[in-house]
C-alpha cells in the first residue's frame, strides 16, 4: 500500500522523488523519506505524517545526489514515526531500502541477524532487508547479486528498491506481490510503484512479474529473474495524459474524478459497442466466441467498491444472459475450497489490478481449470497479465483514495460482459442488445445532468453532515448501489453507515429508526417496466414505513416522481434510464453527499486516516 519512487539520471534528483512522493501520496501517508547519494556519500531524509513534512526537512538541511529512492508509507509493521520511515539502511550505513508488502519471516531473520552482530534502529520488517542485503555486500557480491541472496530468505510479499553509496549510479528494483514498474527513458532510469509517479518523465514502461528484478542504471535497465537469468520485458507506452492525474481547478482529486465519470463511460464504450449491428465487442482472441457459450455459471471476486459493482454484475448477467452468477469476496475465496470447474466463468474486478487478494482468487480458479476473465483500470497491472480473457476500463488514473469513476466504468464493463454473454449464448436478441447499446450511448449525458445536482447536494449536506449514522436503502440492481452510498460516506467522512436490501426493514434495520437517523433510499424506476415498477412499489412502501418511525429520508428517484416526493423529506432527481443502468446514475448523488459532508465535517477526502488506495498485502 505504500509508494515507492527511484530515479537515476541527469535531473535533479530530490525534485524528481519528491514530484513523485506526491503522485503517490495517496498509496500511503503516515510518513515519508528519501535517500540520494552524491560522490559516494548517502544522505536520508524522513519525517513522519504528510510529505509536507519531509518537504520541511529538507528545507531546513538540503541534499542533492546523482540518484536515490524515495517512500511514502503507510505503517504495517512499527508506528508511523520518523524512526520507522524508510528508507531504511544496513548496519553498515551503505545500502539503502524501500519496500512495500509484508516480510512474514522477518522476526526469525531479525533474531539470526541479532546473533550475528547486527544492531537495529526500528521497529519494521524493511530494516532487515537492509540488513541482509548489507550482509552479502561485505562479503564482496555486487549489489543486484546481494540483493538476490537476500531474497532468498524472505518470505511474503514484497516490491523493494535498493540503492547502495559504493555502486553507483545503480537502483536495483525487485517485485513478488506489490507492483513495480520501470520507466524508460533518454540517458535516465525510473522505478515506482505505480505509473502515475512518473508519467510526467516518460510514457515507456515496464511492469515487472512475480518472481523478477531490474537493474536501472542511467544507459539502460536490465531485466532478470531472481536465479539471475535474462527476461525480456513487455515495455508498454502508457497514454494516460499525466496532466488528467493534477486536480484540474477541482478543491479535490475526489470531486474532480466524480466529475470525469461522464467521460470514463465514454472511453470504456468507445470500440466496444456497435449501435448499428446490435452488438458488443470483447477481446476475440483471448476468448473464442464458442467457449463463451460453453460456461454454464459465473463467479466473481472483488473487494471493497469492486465487490459492488460485481453485485450489480449479478444482477445484470443472470437477468440479461440467463446465466447463474456467484459473488464472493476476494479476501475468502481461497479460504473457502470454492465449487469450480472448467464451465465456470471466474471474473475478478480489481481497479488497480494489483489487489492481493483478487489476484490470489485468479490464480486460485486458474488452478482449478476455470477460464479467468479480469475487469480492471490499469493495463499492464497483474490481473490484466495473467487472466485469459481482460476488459479494461478507461477511467484514467483515480488518485483519491474513495474510488468514484473507476467503479461507474466498472458499471459498465460488467454491463458489457453480460450484454456480450446475452448475445453469444442467444438469450438477447440483436434487436434487445441494439436498444441496451443504445440506453449505453446515452448514459454519459444523463449523467451530466445528474452532476448538475452538485449545488443542491452541498446545500443539503448543511443539514445532515452531525449525523452519527446513516442508513442506505435500494432493492434489485439498486441495492449494490446502496452499499456504495454508504461505503464513500463511512470512508471518507468517518460517519457509521450501513447498506441493506429495502426488503429487509423488517428483519432488524426498523429497530434503528427514530427521528435523528437519515434513511438514504435508492429508487428510481423505469416507467413501463412490470418488474422496476413493482420493484418501486415495495420500495415506496418501506418508505412509508421509515416515515412512520419518524426517520428521515433522502430519497433518489427518477425526473418527475411526485409520490416519493411527497413522503420524502428531501429529492433529489436523476434522468430516466433504463432500470439496471439508472443504478450508474444514483450513485452520483451519493458520492456527492458522502463527498459535501466529509468536506464539512473537516475530513482529509483524498487521504482518509487508515485506508490506502491499492491494497496490495492481504
């Protein structure tokens, strides 16, 4: 969860790490530091809490160097203190490490090192890389081949980079878990843990594989297995705008990625969908056509905001495709001995691609026989290597920790994946996918409209933002849209909320309504749809009954509803759409609220305390 930055080459080197400690601020920020090293000699800096602070430290004692890494953390293992931050260095004062992951094994390790002689300053699993990889260097190995010594020893999860003041003009980089990427540039070197460190420097990239290391160097970077043997590395040119990942005008990266929801819908659907066939597109080479018919059942894993898109997936792909899907937690599948075999579609849904746990769940069903098909934001990541079958989608880098756009594009890749299974398995016909690609088509401008509901969001945000706790309501595809709403709110405004199926008031939710609890309910309906109508009807019902416990309700509803409008306290409309792709609409509102009360309440909105963006360890 931590961010890693390395650069070698002719610029200055503290404002290149620092550029971009702060395009990773968001994967870790309970302290930070870096480590340069000039004509031999290795100088850190670190300080605990934001960057700011290492910033400060560094104007009050400058340091320059030739190349360095840099770490922004968030705390696994030792408190976030100034002792705790990386890098972290050997007993010798020599190398230098950054990491990211888990060492598992680092207490017996620590105690054998202890044995041997070796003092330690802090309380983190990283200081005893440090240590080892210090260890193989006094016995004369360069440092790639310390760096591989010491990697045999480790076990868990890592991405580390590793400087050394007597090997110069070297970062040695190795990944088993967390992501690392290389950058490619003229006369210059670059290591991260995610692209957007250093997307303003180069667009040429490579994403390293479990089990591999790169040795960077100004002239080139070569790439190795941890045995030492060669690889050859898939170098990708990543066409993300770097200038897309800056704040754009916006107060926050959250409200600014809320805002581009319009235009992620519309790069995901762009050569996907043909209006005039009737038809969707996926990737035809990576699955045929004839094995998409073979599947007889479809499991999907995610975590977090994922896991409710892939409950929207349910919904959508069983009503849609008339294929059974399972939704499970990415973080039990493995722990469960799931039911798979090889007519089992396995899906997972990651925005980063590299969450520990979802890509545990692939490799899991790929080790079963199950054919692997992957929803993520982020090509080149883990999940987009290994799955058989991927449909990326195009939400561009999501800075702010609460995922927004990334999840209204995963709205809509799983749409895709079930109007794709609808068409080749004949449940649809090339009339019923026309209609859907059309209501598609039209969803990014509705959803434009429904930003437009960003003033009276905040107005309304005055009246609710003491709350202490919120309940969210919805039924069919709007339920998972209610677990959403609730998610951003308790993420980034600290407020406890909940999510349930309206149908479930009466089995123990009623009990918490009284007149100080806000009631969200998700309900907007398509007009001359039998099922969304009664499904409205119920929920105008529970409804009814929230207002007679005295609870008070937002409720999300459809342009032109005057019969919730007259119970509810408070409206706020959305454009008429389609039933399943009105929940893409709702949730604009909710991420506003949840966005205008932490804004109110005085909460950090990009940075919520204990959270960070992509979770790499388990």
């Amino acid at each position: 969860m931590c961010g890693i930055v390395g650069y070698v080459g002719a610029k200055p080197v503290v404002s290149v790490l620092l550029d971009g400690l702060k395009r990773l601020e968001y994967r870790g920020y309970d302290s930070a530091g870096i480590a340069v090293v000039a004509d031999g000699r290795l100088e850190l800096r670190r300080a605990s809490g934001k960057l700011f602070n290492l910033e400060a430290a560094i104007q009050r004692a400058p340091l320059e160097g030739s190349y360095g890494i840099g770490h922004t953390r968030w705390a696994t293992h030792g408190r976030p203190t100034e002792e705790n931050a990386h890098p972290h260095r050997d007993a010798a004062g020599q190398v230098v490490v950054v990491h990211n992951g888990i060492i598992e094994n680092y207490l017996s390790l620590k105690r054998a090192l202890e044995r041997q002689g070796h003092a330690f300053a802090t309380q983190t699993d990283t200081e005893v890389i440090a240590h080892l990889v210090g260890k193989y260097r006094q016995l004369g190995l360069a440092l790639a081949d310390a760096v591989r010594r010491a990697l045999a020893e480790l076990a868990g999860m890592f991405a580390i980079a590793v400087i050394a003041s007597d090997e110069p003009n070297t970062i040695v980089a190795a990944r088993f878990g967390p992501p690392v990427v290389v950058g490619l540039g003229s006369d210059e070197s670059f290591v991260a843990s995610d692209v957007t460190a250093i997307l303003h420097h180069t667009r040429d990239v490579a994403f390293l594989d479990d089990g591999q290391m790169a040795v960077a160097r100004a002239d080139g970077v070569a790439f190795t297995d941890f045995a030492g043997r060669a690889v050859a590395p898939l170098v990708q040119r990543v066409t993300w705008d770097p200038i897309t990942a800056e704040k754009g005008g916006f107060k926050h990266f959250m409200l600014k990625e809320i805002h581009e929801q319009p235009r992620a819908i519309r790069d995901t659907l762009a050569g996907r969908v043909s209006l005039d066939e009737g038809r969707v597109y996926l990737d035809p080479t990576a699955i045929p056509e004839a094995v998409w018919k073979g599947f007889d059942r479809v499991m999907i894993a995610a975590c977090g905001t994922s896991r409710h898109a892939a409950l929207f997936g349910k919904s959508v792909i069983e009503e849609l495709a008339r294929i059974p899907v399972e939704v499970d937690y990415a973080s039990e599948f493995r722990y469960r001995n799931p039911l798979l075999d090889e007519r089992t579609l396995a899906v997972v849904m990651t925005q980063s691609g590299e969450t520990a746990d979802t890509v545990a769940a692939l490799r899991e069903a790929k080790q079963r026989g199950c054919l692997t098909f992957a929803i993520c934001n982020v090509p080149g990541s883990m999940a987009a290597r290994e799955a058989h079958g991927v449909l990326l989608t195009h939400a561009g880098p999501e800075i702010s920790v609460a995922s927004t756009k990334a999840f209204t594009a995963q709205l809509v890749a799983i749409y895709l994946l079930a109007l794709h299974l609808g068409q080749v398995r004949a449940a649809l016909t090339p009339t019923a996918v026309r209609t859907r690609v059309e209501q598609l088509l039209a969803l990014p401008t509705k959803m434009e409209a429904a930003l437009g509901q960003d003033a009276a969001v905040a107005e309304l945000s005055k009246e609710f933002f003491r709350a202490s706790d919120f309940l969210y309501l919805g039924r069919g595809a709007h339920f998972p849209i209610a677990l959403e709403g609730a998610l951003k709110l308790k993420e980034i405004s600290y407020i406890h909320a909940e999510g349930f199926p309206a149908g479930e008031m009466k089995h123990g939710p009623n009990a918490l309504i009284d007149e100080r609890l806000p009631v969200v309910m998700v309900m907007p309906r398509e007009a001359g749809n039998p099922a969304s109508e009664a499904r409205y009807e119920k929920t105008l019902s529970n409804l009814q009954e929230v207002k007679a416990r005295d609870g008070r309700v937002i409720a999300i509803v459809t342009e032109g509803d005057t019969a919730a409008a007259a119970l509810a306290e408070h409206v706020i409309p959305i454009p008429a759409a389609s039933d399943a792709l009105s929940a893409a609409l709702a949730v604009v509102p909710l991420q506003l609220l949840a966005y205008h009360i932490a804004v109110r309440r005085g909460c950090d909105v990009d940075q919520p305390r204990n959270l960070a963006k992509s979770v790499t360890v388990e």
